[in-house]
C-alpha cells in the first residue's frame, strides 16, 4: 500500500521530530479546513500509516504508538491555539497497514492519512486561502480565495481579450500600466487556481498563455524546495502552505492558508 502514498518529491522527513512535526501540520491544516462550527461535533481523528516495515519503527515513536494520549494532546494544543473548538470528548486512534476510509485525507509527502470522525463519519471539508505577490505588482495587495469560489483566473489586466476574440476576468490580476516591468511577461491567460473536492485541496493549473513555448508556470514547493514546472494545461500541481507560484520570468505569488495581518480583498 505504501505506493498510494508516494511522494511527488524524493525529499521527505525521515526521523522522529520531523515526521511528528509534519504530521501534527497536516493535522492542523485539515482540522482548519473544517466548516465554521463542526469542530464540536467531531468525535475523533483516525491516522492511518502505512511505511515500509524499515520505517515502522521511527513512525511509530513519532506518533507516540505507544502512548498514544501524548499525541493526543499535542493535538489538543492545536485545537486551543487555532481555536478548532474539539469537543472534550474526542478520541484518537492510530492505524498502522490497515485499510482507508474512503474519505480518508492523504500526505502528499508521507504515508500518512487522516481520518475525521462525526457522527455521520464525515466533514466536508471547505477552505480559505490567501495569495499575495512576493515580486511583480497585482491590481490589489492580496487575494482571498475560497472552495467556493470557483476558478480563479491569473493573468495580465483584469479584463483581458484572448486571441479567439472573448473577454476573460483575471482574479489576480497583473495591469499592463504598471511600472514593474516584470508584469509585461504575464500572459492575459496565464493560469488558474481550483479547488479539488477529491484531494480537499487548491490546485494550480497553467493555461494556454502560461505554457512553453510562450510562456512559463512554476511551483516551488515550500517543504521540499524543489521546484516542478507545468507543461500541459490538463495536468495541475496542488498548493501547500508556503508554495510559490512563479508566473514567466520572475513574478511570484504566494500561497498560505494562514490569515495575513491585512485581509486581503476577495
């Protein structure tokens, strides 16, 4: 089962401080994704791991298997600090090579998944991201985008014609007036961010104005540092906390699901 998990990178956290602190992130991030009030009504959180039998025992001592109360309350640290609301009553449970729920939630970068137990046995799950420009210049200062929302088109100006004739609205949008030069090498199509019912994540995808040769889309993953370049508009790359989105030459945006001192405008 250990294939299902794989990672998309080579680099993953391969001792017990690293695995627990990546895992009580995931856990963390998901929990966060919850819909407003719910966290009172989860019953419990389920891990499923599933390593190589060389890992089993560094995964074990990273989720304290042995006592499991211990992660337990690290987990409920997290619920105080983010304000989660788990109910007292909550119970953790940790599966080692066991089958998956079907709604089970899976590390992209370690064989972990995450189970969240209500009294139906599932929360949809709903998120907020913000997106700001760490170089190049965009209409507003930063942008909020939910699982609602839809597609949320990047891209030169605003309102930008295409070559076939039509109008496109560019969410995040990059105006051609600008005095950054680096805006002029964003395509009016350049690509598009997502959300993903079946990964409960955002995806970026280039467009057509956003692959080679007229133009480029780059992830630079903030836990790996490895950078993955999107060649085909059909095949997306899904966003982490910290990812950076590299749009042509050197414009970059941002990627995090935690709340700025300023909200950003939708």
């Amino acid at each position: 089962m250990f294939d299902l998990f794989k990672s998309k990178g080579d680099s993953q956290p391969d001792d017990v401080k690293g695995i627990r602190h990546e895992v009580l992130q995931f856990v963390k991030q998901e929990l966060q994704k919850a819909e407003g009030g719910e966290g009172a009504n989860i019953k419990g959180l389920a891990l499923y791991i599933n390593c190589s039998s060389a890992e089993r025992q560094v995964y074990e001592a990273a989720v304290y298997a042995d006592e499991p109360e211990q992660l337990k309350n690290e987990i409920q640290r997290i619920s105080d600090d983010y304000s989660l609301d788990l109910p007292g009553n909550w119970l953790l449970n940790i599966h080692f090579d066991e089958t998956l729920p079907d709604e089970a939630i899976k590390m992209s970068q370690l064989p972990v998944a995450l189970f969240v137990k209500t009294k139906t046995h599932f929360v949809k799950l709903q998120a907020t991201a913000f997106i700001k420009a760490l170089s190049g210049k965009t209409s507003r200062p930063g942008y909020l985008i939910s699982s609602e929302g839809g597609k949320y088109n990047i891209g030169r100006d605003e309102k930008a014609q295409s070559d076939e004739g039509y109008f496109r609205t560019n969410h995040i949008a990059f105006p051609s007036e600008s005095d950054d030069e680096r805006n002029k090498y964003i395509s009016r199509q350049h690509a598009h961010i997502e959300w993903n019912k079946n990964l409960a994540k955002f995806v970026i995808y280039a467009d057509e104005g956003g692959i080679p040769p007229r133009n480029k889309v780059k992830l630079r993953s903030a836990l790996t540092e490895k950078i993955v370049k999107l060649h085909a508009t059909q095949i997306g790359q899904e966003l982490e906390e910290g990812d950076q989105i590299i749009l042509g030459e050197s414009v970059v945006l941002e990627f995090s699901y935690e709340k700025p001192d300023a909200t950003p405008e939708s």
